[in-house]
C-alpha cells in the first residue's frame, strides 16, 4: 500500500485530536483536585489512560505512516517526518509542517500540564498522610531508603476495636 501525504496529514490531525482530549482531561483534573472532589479526580484518572492508550495507539499509526512514506521515499524507515519535507509536494509542505508544529506543541503543553497534576496529586497524598499521622502516630512507621527518601508504611498494630466473649 503507498502512503501519500494527505494520509499522513489526516494521522497528524487525528493526534492532534488525541493531544487536545488529553489536555482538556488534564486540566478538568486539575479544576477538580482545586475543587477537592476526589471521585472526579478518580473518573478522570482512569479516563486519562483511555485516552493515553488512544493516544499512543494514533502515535504508532503515524510513526507507521512515516516509515513507510519514507521508504517509499528511498530513505531509511526511521527518517523523521520533517526531514521528509522536501519530499512531501511544494504546497502542500506548509499544512504538514504546521501539523508537527501544532502536535509538538500540545505534546509539550499535555507534558508540563501532566507533571503539574502528579505534583498536586503527590502533594495531597502527603498532607493525607500527615493528617492521618497526626490523628494515630503511632499507626505509622517511618524509614529512609539508602538513596534518602522517606518511605511511610502502617504499623501492623492490634485493632482498636475487641470483640467481647
């Protein structure tokens, strides 16, 4: 099968499709962490590996496209699509180099907008942690790991509730 630019286009605009929902779950995350509604913020953490599966399911298609077109090209299969330009039809050369702009783009802002969610989501489990310390410190055993990191594990204690009889 010969892949053409156009199909390599229409994967581009399908990722950046994928990029976008990705995105907007993020930041729906976010506003919900900000809202302190832990079972959205559960929702949309399983939703987000839906979409991150779909994602990289899209990824692989074009990365696939790629290769081929390239080969197709008479350059090696894992020549990059932007080095693949000059092979690509003088107009329409603009639209694809503005596809791998704008997914790079989102590529980055999906990125930045991930670590600042993992930060938000890491630091509530620690402020759980520490009120959950506070209420029962003896529940609690702390240790360091050769590297230095705090490992907080629950102490196999007896229940605070007996049964009589």
């Amino acid at each position: 099968m010969k892949i053409s630019w156009e199909y390599i286009a229409e994967c581009l605009r399908q990722e950046l499709a994928d990029y976008g929902g990705l995105l907007h779950l993020f930041e729906t995350q976010q506003r919900s962490l900000f809202d302190r509604d832990p079972e959205t913020v559960l929702q949309l953490g399983i939703e987000i590996e839906g979409q991150a599966r779909s994602l990289a399911d899209c990824r692989g298609r074009r990365e696939q496209a790629v290769a081929a077109y390239a080969t197709a090209c008479g350059r090696p299969a894992n020549t990059s699509l932007r080095a693949l330009l000059p092979d690509i039809e003088p107009a329409a050369r603009p639209l694809v180099e503005a596809l791998i702009n704008e997914v790079n783009a989102l590529l980055h802002r999906v990125r930045r907008t991930s670590r600042h969610n993992h930060t938000l989501l890491s630091r509530a489990v620690e402020v759980h942690q520490e009120t959950l310390q506070q209420l029962r410190p003896n529940a609690f055993t702390k240790t360091y790991s050769p590297a230095g990191r705090l490992s907080v594990a629950t102490a196999q204690g007896t229940s605070t509730l007996r049964a009589a009889g």
